[in-house]
C-alpha cells in the first residue's frame, strides 16, 4: 500500500504492526534508492529538516542502523509493506509434513 509520508505517525514502531516502510531517497536527479525503514521521526534543524530512520537490516555487529537523511530528497510516497509470517514456524510445519507423508 502507499500512502504519503504526512498520514505516517513518527516515532511509531511499525515493526510492531508486523509492517516495515519503504522511503524513496532522490540521492541525484537520476538516481532513488529505496530504504527499508521500521521507524523514523522528523528532527527540525536550523535550516534543514531531517528525517531520522532506523532500518530493518542489522550490521554485521547485529546493531540497529539509524541514518539521517534531509527530508527535501525524500519522496513523499512512501510504501508499507506487510511483512511475511514466522518463516521458522512455516519450516517446522513443512518438515512435519514431509516426515508425515514419507
């Protein structure tokens, strides 16, 4: 579903919501990178407006990762996307399945 970054609620966790959020960044004017974000909140600077994002993807250290990004390069449609069911608990079911059929 998408919907615009103004009917977003910031500092909401839509990860538990089972959801995370895709924001178009217009890094160059032929180039948009999409971030996979769970939360984000609007931090007003002097003279620029941020958007702080936590992403969905852990580092290699397992730390959440934040980026600040200025709110004028991102588009204003974001996307919400629900995210798939416990993968473990569809795995266990599958090999019980097999095991059954065997």
């Amino acid at each position: 579903m998408i919907t615009i970054i103004d009917d977003l609620i910031p500092k909401h966790d839509y990860s538990e919501e089972g959801c995370y959020l895709i924001f178009y960044h217009n890094v160059k004017p032929t180039l948009t990178r999409k971030i996979k974000a769970e939360w984000f909140d609007l931090n007003y600077g002097e003279k620029v407006v941020w958007l702080l994002i936590r992403e969905t993807k852990k580092d290699e250290d397992g730390k959440t990762k934040y980026r600040n990004v200025k709110y004028q390069n991102i588009d204003l449609s974001v996307k919400i996307v629900k995210k798939a069911g416990n993968q473990n608990a569809y795995k266990k079911g599958q090999v019980e399945f097999n095991e059954k059929k065997q």
